[in-house]
C-alpha cells in the first residue's frame, strides 16, 4: 500500500510562502521537529524543496532537497552567511550541487542585480581577461565593438566563478585587484568602471594544495576564501538519497507522461549501499534511466544498473590506473630514501618526477595527465612548460584547441547566461 505523502501545505503553509528555503532558520527547525514527530506515526515527510521559479536550470538545480543531518547543517551555515557581501568559496566534488548552493546564497542575500555563473575552465587565458572585464572597440584584432564582461553584467547581483582553480596565475593577479579596489578596466582602456559584485567561488580541487604547488596566488586565496563551505558528497549524506530519488522519480515520471513508479525496498538498498562517485547528477542519471527500462509500477534493482559491487567506481578505459594501496606503499619508502639524502631542492625534484612520469604513461596526453593526477589541464600545461616537456608552440596550439572546444560565442548575453 501506497504511503501518504506529507508536504508543507499540511501545515497551513500555502505555496507562496511556504517554500522551506525563504523560511527564518528557527521556523524551519520547528517545522522540521514536527516533520519528524508525524512522520513516525504514519506518515512519511517529503523533503524541503527550493523552486528557483523563472531561473531555467536542470531538475537538480530547481530543488534542494535536504534531509540528512550533515545537509541541513550546512543549510543554518547559508542561512547566516547569505545576508552579507562576503565572498564566498564553496569545496565540493563534481555533481554535488555547487552552483545550486552559489544561487541558494545569492537569492537570501537579497542583492537585486543577477546571478551569472562562469565555468573559469571554458575560456582560454587569451579570452579570460576580455570575457571578465569587458573590452573597448578595436582593444584587439575581432573587438569591433565595445563589450562590457561578466563584472558588469552582474553589477549589483552575484557572480559565481565555478573551477577558479583553472584560472591563469596571470590573471589572478588582475582578479585580485578588481576585489581589492571594486572596479574593472576594460581591455583597451584607461578609465575604471565600479562594480559592486558578489564572488561566490567553487573548486573541485584542493585550493590549499594548489597554493602549496605555485598555481594558485596565496593572497587571492585569502580574499576568496573569507567564507568557506564544504559541500558533502553524496555517499556523505545518505539521508538524502531516498529523498532525492523520490524527487527525480516525480520529475522524470511527469515529464515522460508515466505513472509514478515506487522504490522497491531491495532497490532502496542498492541506492544506499552505492559510493555515487557521480553524486547528485549520477543520482539522477540513474533514477532517469531506470524509469525508461522499469515496465512495472515497482523499480527494482536490475532497472537500476548500478556496478555489481557497490562502492566499486570503474576508472575512465583511457587510463589504467595502478592499485593505490600498493603503489602509496611503495612510494612511501622511496620517499624515506630520499629524506635520508636530501638534495638542494627536493620538493622540486619530486614535482618534476612526478609530472614527468605522469605525462610519459599517459602517452604525452595532457587530458589524461589531469585526470590522473587530479589537477586542472591548465596546472598540468604550466608544470609540463616549467619543466621543459611542452615547448611554447605547442602550450599555443593546445590552448587554441581548448577555445576551439569551448564553443564561446562571440558577444556576450547576460540575460542568456544568467540561466545557466
């Protein structure tokens, strides 16, 4: 027997005002602690959602969903940090629902200009500067008319720069002063515009590792990271997985015109026990296909398609990867060795080693170089011109090829771009 479905109209909240994310952080703990009482009586709760309303963005990015204890911890921190100006730096893994959490902010911090978000590792170091600042007609060849960049398209609202970490060590420099002084010059000009603008900032690498590395300035480290939030995997907050998948099965089945099909306890099970290197966008990935492939009203653990053995996650077939353990161990003694025989500069000679072993079992790969070693393809393409294995011309021609790839379009259209 289908189980009753319990939302926040069941408390006298109309849909207008009863949206979980607009509500005060004591209201919503109320509200939550008598979600909890009903729910063990008879009735299960259906999780808080967020409706971003006219923003068009995927399903996962309409909907916070947020259950599990470590998710609604996270939410109280937003709750008392979105009211002020600070700069915000979000760490979490591909598909954790960054840019979500970056609109979540922006829209309780009640600034009234846009939110615009920017994926950093879509331009290339010759358009970034332009693409940020703005440039004047004829600042270079293809300028013909002045432009204004993502700075001024988000004046008064928010801009969230997803994967900074791919920014060039030469443009930090520039991006450090616009957040010190507040105000952008456009290429090809002299005279500052002011900008009051929002930074939220997302990495999905380590940015301490990286300042450690040299490919990330210490001082714009210190200005992005004035607030830090850790955005937990999916396997980290298992609470939400139910409910989660409870939201994408209503989606999907709507959106496909079908009945809404129910979790089979086994199949509830396996989405549990699952590691989700994905996170959320493998969650919905999954939940997705198997409503294509489920023919009853029950989805059950084979329409899932999950790996046999939970937790196992299969590595790209471009690189075969060593067994860690193994290696680390191996690694470890040869790193002893070298502590017992110092040279002038060891961390360097390690770096070097490592990058040059990396990019040799790659077959002179670099995308495959980043993969395996956890770093951008800019980190990578920096490290292979300091240590003599990517000559200029070729650095060039492999940053032209990534412009290529990226498909940038030639004007900029906040109103476009302030959807995504």
């Amino acid at each position: 027997m289908r189980q009753k479905v319990m939302t926040l109209s069941n408390y006298g909240i109309g849909a207008g005002l009863g949206s979980w994310v607009l509500m005060a952080p004591e209201t919503r703990r109320g509200l939550r602690d008598a979600m909890v009482r009903l729910s063990s009586v008879s009735a299960v709760a259906e999780p808080p959602t967020f409706d971003s309303e006219s923003i068009s963005a995927p399903h996962r990015a309409k909907h916070m969903v947020f259950v599990d204890q470590a998710s609604l911890a996270m939410l109280d921190l937003l709750d008392r940090v979105a009211p002020s100006d600070a700069a915000v730096l979000i760490a979490g893994e591909s598909g954790t629902g960054k840019e979500l959490v970056a609109r979540y902010v922006h829209r309780k911090s009640g600034r009234t200009g846009p939110f615009l978000a920017l994926n950093c590792s879509a331009i290339s170091e010759h358009l970034a500067e332009s693409e940020l600042f703005g440039h004047e007609s004829g600042a270079f060849t293809g300028a013909s008319s002045r432009r204004e960049g993502w700075f001024e398209a988000a004046n008064g609202g928010t801009l969230f720069l997803d994967e900074i970490n791919n920014v060039s060590l030469a443009l930090q420099s520039k991006l450090l002063r616009v957040l010190q002084e507040h105000e952008v010059t456009r290429v090809g000009s002299r005279k500052s515009t002011p900008v009051d603008v929002r930074i939220i900032s997302a990495a999905n690498v380590d940015l301490g590792a990286a300042v450690a590395a040299g490919s990330f300035r210490l001082d714009l480290f210190y200005r992005l990271n004035i607030v830090s939030i850790r955005l937990p995997a999916l396997c980290a907050r298992p609470g939400d997985i139910h409910a989660l998948a409870d939201h994408f099965i209503r989606v999907y089945s709507t959106r496909l015109k079908r009945p809404q099909p129910m979790l089979s306890p086994d199949a509830l099970e396996s989405l549990e026990r699952h590691a989700w290197p994905g996170n959320i966008r493998e969650l919905e990935n999954v939940i997705y296909s198997s409503l294509l492939t489920a023919a009853e009203p029950e989805i059950n653990p084979e329409h899932l398609r999950l790996p046999i053995s939970a937790g196992t996650v299969t590595p790209s077939p471009a690189i075969v990867y060593p067994h860690q353990s193994r290696s680390l161990d191996g690694l470890r003694q040869a790193l002893q060795g070298c502590f017992a025989t110092p040279g002038g500069n060891l961390f360097r000679d390690v770096e070097r080693r490592l990058v040059e072993d990396a990019f040799r079992y790659c077959n002179d790969n670099q995308v495959h170089t980043a993969q395996l070693l956890g770093i951008s393809r800019n980190v990578v393409r920096t490290l292979l011109k300091r240590y003599g294995l990517l000559s200029e011309a070729d650095a060039a021609l492999a940053e032209a090829i990534d412009v290529e790839a990226s498909g940038l379009p030639e004007k900029f259209d906040a109103s476009r771009n302030s959807a995504h």
